[in-house]
C-alpha cells in the first residue's frame, strides 16, 4: 500500500513537470507550451502565470477553475511563472498573476476583471467580428455611439497601397479587440466628411475619430510607415499611443496605462470636494490645449502630451486615499496644493522624469508645456537622481549664481564634496597611521635609553 502511495506521488509530480492539456485548466510548461500555441490557430486561449505562494494567485484560483467549465469559447491554462522562467521571460511577467489571453500565436494581456463575468465577456466580444463593415452614414452614427474613440478604415481595399494597408488594419483590429472598436467603410458621403488627404493620394485612410474632438477633428494614420524597417509594429503602436480620448479620466484603474503610452502625461489634479466645477472646467482647459483647432501649442509640442484630470480625494471603501502617497512622491500635497498641474514622463522605467512648477491655471499650464517643448523647464527625478535634483534646487534658491551651472548633469555638483569627504577620510587614515609610527619610535627611543 506504501509503494502504491508513493508511486501515486511520483507520477502526480512527474505529470505537474511536464503539464497536462487534458485537464479544464490546462497546466503548461516550457515543454508544452509550444503545442498550446498551435491550437491557439483555432480557439481562443486565456494564460495564467502565477506562483505558488502568490496570495491574489490562490484567490483567483476558485474562480478561473469556474470559469474554465463555464466559459466554453475560451481555453484556460496557467503556467508556474517561478519553474518555467522560459515562457514566463518570453511574455514579460513582472507580477502576479499576470493574466494574457493568445488567438493566433498573438497575446495581449488581460485587464478586464478577474471573475466568470469579466471572461465569459472577453470570450462573447472576440467570439464577434473585429471589424465592422459600415453600409451608409446611418451606420456610421449608429457606430460612434459604441466608443468615445473609434477607428475607421476608409476606401478601397485593393490596389498596392490599400490593400497592405487593410490587412494591417485587420490584423491590427483582432489584436485589440478586446479593448478598442473599429469599422470599414467604403461610402462615400462618410468618406467625404473625413477630408482623408492620403484618400486622394492613394485611395484609402486609417482614422481615429474622437468623440471630445466633435469627430470633426480625426486623427490620421501615415499609411507611409506601413513600409520598410518597423512596417509591421506602425500600426499596433501608433494605436497604442493614440488610443485615449483628447482628454482622460484618470484614477487609480487608468493612469497606469495612460502614462505608459510612450508620451507625457499632463495631469490636472483636482478635488471635486472643495469645488465640484474642478473636473469639468479643468477637462474644459484641457480640451482647449489638446485641440488643434483651438490650442497655442505649436504641433510638434501638442503631439508630445496626453491629457487627463485626476481625482486628487480618491479614495478607496475604507476612506483610505489611494492616491495620496503615490503624489506626494511627485511634490503634491493633496490637503493643500490643488489643483495642480503634473507632467508624467514614466514610459521608460529606467528614466522615470515628471515636471512640476507649482501650476494652478490653465494659462500657466500652457506656458509649461511650451517650456517642455523648447527645452527651457527642466525635468524632475525621483529615487537618488531625484534627491540629488531638489538638492540641487535648494543650492540654486540659496546662491542664485549656480543657476549658471544647469547644463550640467544633477550629480555633477556633489563631485568637489565628494572629492572633499574623500580626502578628509583618507588624510585621517594617513594621520593616524603616522601618529602610530611616532609612538612606536617614541616607544623604542625610551627602550635604548
């Protein structure tokens, strides 16, 4: 009976190494992996990576076993990031659990939420068309009502030019259809209304049109870089960076993926409690910057920035700010500094920079933002480079002169102390090894004596 047991056990890990597809969650591996990437050709599959002592994992695990036997147009897995770092490193997982669903060999990660209900709708908008084909203009209002921000293919589909370009756009469709809606049309009142020049030029355009921009105002695609070096990701990340409306409403669930939009993110941080005209007059403002029809930026400034307004008082059911700690790193009291005006520029892990002036009005948040664009308002730090930088302006409000020195980098001016304590520690050392050799021939003076 022993030996039964133990070979039970042997086999049940030998079978966890090297996964099992046959189970309602499938366990993958860094073996197997690649198999399930095969049948992702014909079905949908939503990828778990966790670890084992990861507390949100063991939270999570009731309801994804749930949902593996109730949501039948979607294959669930999970992959123990911490054994197979192979799949796990390929896929980016920082966190866990980190959540991607795959159709085609092509992942997006997982955001919607974590229950039967937020699958079972993932699995019900990819089971439907990427892309919807628009007859006449009745159907291009109809479809402006389902997004604040929609895409639109317009034109011929063939010729050279075209029909690269709708192929790209419907690759591009089914890689974002869980988030973003897009359209085809071929009408011609509705292509006119869109003013395309590259429609003219070649017979086909690729459009953002912007519900806060009045659609008047669409945003177009340069069907140029869907040529030479990079052609396959223009689309996908022109989409990613252009994805938000003119103006966004940040929280604690969205500022996450706005500032990671490869472009500075201009936030006006309000407290709707102390004037509940804030986020309104404050996406006014904003509005009024961000439009080209009505902003003093020059394009080539405008085109740098995202917008959005922030809720300065969130907090979460307990009363708890959620966001208080998170500004206070970035020199904002939430109890008396709002409104305020923050530039985010945190893409790049690696080179987190942010602008704050202590702005309050819109006048003085587009004077900002022109200073960012030619260079005139230095960046701010945080970590060690960000010590180092109020550092810096600490020494700049006490000896104006030093202002003359900004061109050089933020540790430059720490260098002379540093030398400074350096030369103090080693003179020390060397003081006190000479005192030492005084007493020893003292020592041996009094011994010949």
């Amino acid at each position: 009976m022993a030996y039964l047991a133990l070979c039970l056990v042997l086999f049940t890990a030998v079978a966890a190494d090297e996964g099992d597809l046959s189970s309602p969650v499938a366990v993958l591996t860094d073996g197997n992996f690649e198999e399930a990437l095969i049948d992702t050709e014909k079905r949908v599959w939503m990828v778990e990576f966790y670890a084992p002592w990861c507390a949100h994992c063991k939270a999570l695990a009731p309801k994804y076993e749930e949902a593996a036997v109730k949501v039948k147009a979607m294959r669930f897995a999970k992959v123990d990031a911490t054994a197979h770092k192979v799949q796990a490193t390929k896929y980016g997982v920082t966190g866990y659990p980190s959540l991607f669903w795959i159709r085609d060999r092509a992942q997006r990660k997982y955001r919607g939420g974590h229950s039967v209900e937020g699958f079972a709708q993932l699995a019900k908008r990819l089971a439907e068309p990427a892309v919807e084909q628009l007859a006449d203009g009745t159907a291009y209002e109809a479809f402006l009502q389902k997004d604040t921000v929609v895409w639109v293919f317009g034109g011929d589909t063939n010729g050279a030019v075209c029909a690269g370009a709708a192929k790209a756009y419907r690759a591009a469709a089914a890689q974002y259809q869980d988030e973003l809606v897009f359209a085809e049309t071929t009408d011609a009142g509705v292509l006119a209304g869109f003013k395309a020049p590259s429609l003219t030029k070649s017979g086909c355009f690729i459009a953002k049109a912007d519900k806060a921009a009045g659609y008047e105002h669409p945003k177009f695609f340069k069907l140029s870089e869907l040529e030479g070096e990079g052609a396959a990701d223009a689309l996908p990340k022109w989409l990613e960076q252009n994805k938000f409306p003119l103006v966004v409403e940040l929280n604690s669930k969205t500022f996450w993926s706005v500032s990671h939009a490869n472009r500075k993110l201009v936030a006006a941080i309000v407290d709707p409690g102390a004037n509940p005209k804030a986020s309104v007059e404050w996406t006014k403002d904003l509005h009024r910057l961000a439009l080209p029809s009505s902003s003093k930026l020059p394009k080539a400034v405008r085109e740098q920035f995202l917008f959005g307004v922030m809720d300065g008082a969130e907090k979460d059911e307990k009363g708890k700010s959620l966001v208080q700690e998170f500004l206070s790193g970035y020199g904002v009291n939430i109890q008396a500094d709002l409104p305020r005006v923050v530039v985010f520029d945190i893409s790049d892990r690696n080179n987190e920079r942010y602008y704050e002036e202590a702005v309050g009005d819109a006048a003085a948040a587009e004077a900002l933002l022109l200073g960012i664009g030619d260079g005139t308002v230095s960046p701010r730090y945080q970590g060690m480079l960000g010590n180092l930088d109020k550092a810096w302006r600490w020494a700049k409000r006490v000896a104006p002169f030093l202002k003359a020195l900004d061109f050089l980098p933020r540790f430059a001016f720490v260098a002379p102390f540093a030398l400074l304590l350096l030369y103090g520690f080693l003179n020390m050392l060397c003081g006190d090894d000479e005192e030492e050799d005084d007493d020893d021939e003292s020592d041996d003076a009094k011994k010949q004596d």
